[in-house]
C-alpha cells in the first residue's frame, strides 16, 4: 500500500476530486434513485422541514470487477440508524444512505439482534401469532414511531455497498439538497475506506491464486499494473488513496448545509488530534471523534465554536467470570453497557448546533 513519493500526483493515484467521477463507473441505479431524492427533497422543502442526509455502514472495497473477494470498513450501522431515529424524532426528514444490509431505523431493534425475529412471536389462546407479551410494551412505542415516519414520508433509505457507489451517491444527494440551503444537513457516520481501487486497476475475473491459472499482470505498455494480483503464492493489493471528497462537500457541493463528520480511531493518544486536524483541514461545522472500544458511552465533539467537548452516557459494568472444567473462576471479563443510547444526546446536540446555523444564515439574507 505504499506509493511512489518521486512521482507527481495525478500519476500516483492521488487523483482529484473531480478526475475520480470521470474515471469511475456511476452506479447504475443513481439516475433512479436520485429522481426519488429529488421528489423526497422538494416535498420536504415545500413542508419547511430540514432534511438530514445520515450515512451509514461500512463501505466495499472489491478487489474483483466480477467480485468474489473485497475489503471491509468496520460499521454495523448502529450509530447511523439509532441517529437517524433522533432526527425523526426532532422533526427531521432524513434519507438515509447506507450498506445494504446493515442495521435500518426502527427494523433495527429486531433485525440483527442474538434473538431471532420470531422469537419475540408466540401463539395466543385463539392461534393467531401475536407479539410476546413481554416485548409489547417496547414494540407497540417502535411501531407507533415507525408509522408516523412512513405516513409523513419523513424517511428514505438508499442502499451502497461499494466506496464507489457510495462517493457517487454522495455527490448526487449534495447536488440535490442545494436548494434546502441551510436546511440541509449532512451527518456522515458511514465507514468510509481510505483507499480504493480504480477502475482502470481492476481486474475481471476472480484473481486465481493457483500458480498454475494466473493472470497477466500488466494491463498493457504505460498502464499501472492491476491493484490485485499474484506474486508467486502471495496476493499483492495496492491501493490508491480515495480522494479528499469531505473537501469538495464543504466547498463545492454543499457550501450552505451544516456537515458533521466522524471520526473513528482505536489509539486513544491520537483521537482528539485527528478530529481537531479534520476540523482544520475542512473547515466544516462539527468532528465527532469515537474510539471503536468505547463509542457507545461516549464521543468528542470538536467545533470552531464550542471548542473540545466529551458527551458520556452512563454505562453499567458487567463482570462476567469465566469457569474452568472444575468450576474454579479462570477469568473476569468486563464488559459495558451504555444505560442510555448515546444517539439520544448527540443528535439534540447536533440540531442545536444546526439551528443556529440556520439563525446565523438567515441574518446573512
Ligand atoms: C464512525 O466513526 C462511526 O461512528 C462508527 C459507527 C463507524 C464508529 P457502528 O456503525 O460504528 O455503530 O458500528 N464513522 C467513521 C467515519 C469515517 O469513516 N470518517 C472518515 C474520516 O474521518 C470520512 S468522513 O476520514
């Protein structure tokens, strides 16, 4: 993954901004599900609302044209779906752009849970399949929220998987909240990958990892070599970096919406460094920094205007011991629980902040 500091950018993958949408393939569902965007904006616009554009979930990265093997970024998409509730809650409407398959507002609660979904079903006197009773409580609040969200067509959810598809929707959603100004908000919790392979780099076919099937490595006299490919019995992949598109949000496709970033590290000395370096670099509105052990209980919001500021949740500790074959304790394993969900503070935060862009904003007319 190392690139070569002698050559100029543009040679090296270093690529702008804007060469990358030249160079790499729009998804093919965009044109479609951006009309769906644009009549969900309009009407929300009409309605005075703001609109929130939630990201969420990790994003691909395929090694394959035909794709068989592919990288990962880590995000379940909790913090992105439990946001995007809070946000309906506060009044929002929210498109929520996220992983396929990754947790969804309200289905969440039931959707990946160690339960499955039938489990929180059961038989009354009659047959008829009815809700557990001790779950009905909880549902009954969910559904309640959840109908309110579909009746005022508050809600819409667009589904990624590549870092591709997910740099192209984030473009084309920008474009479409332009109009909101202000009103528009762009709450980027996806996973968004580093680096990427472009599609001049991408091979067709499954990378064979038998000597005796492998490929040509080079794509033809001053092309770069393919991203992925065999060395001997070794899989070498090099990747380019994925260009600096939170510039281009602040500066060119949404210049009047709030943008809240996130960022995400697991190297304690290194999280308030990197947000407060994010702020500067984008010149955006709010960084909120997370640690992957600890995220659920608490979070760093850095802005220019409040400065550095933690939001804990109360959370319970939980030992658990763990019992050898002879019943004697061989370990403690802690663990914690946030009491509350820690979205439940950060999107009234995140709005307060908003309104008073809004405020400023209009001042500015
Ligand atoms: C986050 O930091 C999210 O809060 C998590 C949420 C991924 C930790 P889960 O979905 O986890 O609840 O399991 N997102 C990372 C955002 C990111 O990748 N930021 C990039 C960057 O800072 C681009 S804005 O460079």
């Amino acid at each position: 993954m190392t690139k070569d500091s002698n050559e100029p950018n543009g040679t090296n993958g270093d690529m702008a901004a804007a060469d990358y949408f030249a160079t790499n393939p729009k998804p093919a569902s965009l044109d479609r599900q951006s009309a769906i965007a644009r009549a969900f904006i309009e009407q929300h616009a009409h309605e005075g609302r703001r609109v929130a554009l939630v990201t969420s979930g990790g994003t691909t990265v395929p090694l394959e044209n035909q794709t068989v093997r592919f990288i990962d970024n880590f995000s379940a998409g909790t913090r992105g779906a439990t946001s995007a509730e809070y946000f309906l809650e506060a009044g929002y409407a929210v498109i929520f752009l996220h992983r396929q398959y990754s947790l969804l507002p309200y289905s969440r609660h039931y959707s990946h849970s160690t339960n499955c979904f039938l489990d929180f079903m059961t038989h009354n006197v009659a047959g008829a399949v009815v809700v557990e009773s001790e779950y009905q409580q909880q549902m009954a609040k969910v559904l309640e929220r959840y109908r309110k969200a579909k009746r005022e067509n508050a809600l819409l959810l667009l589904p990624f998987t590549t870092v591709n598809e997910y740099l192209w929707y984030l473009r084309e959603l920008a474009m479409q909240m332009r109009p909101l100004g202000a009103n528009g908000l762009f709450y980027l919790a996806a996973a968004v990958s580093d680096f990427f392979v472009p599609a001049e780099r991408m091979v067709e076919h499954k990378i064979q990892s038998s000597e005796d099937f492998h490929q040509e490595t080079t794509n033809g006299e001053g092309e770069r070599a393919p991203a992925a490919h065999m060395d001997g019995k070794s899989l070498m992949i090099d990747l380019d970096p994925v260009p600096k598109f939170l510039k281009q949000l602040v500066d060119a496709w949404a210049p009047q919406s709030m943008i809240v970033s996130f960022k995400l590290e697991t190297d304690p000395a290194l999280l308030a460094k990197k947000a407060r370096y994010a702020l500067e670099k984008y010149s955006h509105h709010l960084v909120i920094g997370n640690m992957l052990s600890t995220r659920k209980w608490e979070v760093l919001f850095v802005s220019a205007e409040g400065g550095e500021k933690w939001i804990r949740v109360p959370a319970t500790r939980r030992t658990k011991s763990l019992t050898g074959r002879d019943g004697d304790i061989v370990e403690n394993a802690e663990s914690r629980e946030p009491a509350i969900e820690i979205e439940s503070w950060i999107v009234p935060e995140v709005a307060k902040m908003h309104s008073q862009l809004i405020e400023k904003a209009k001042l500015q007319e």
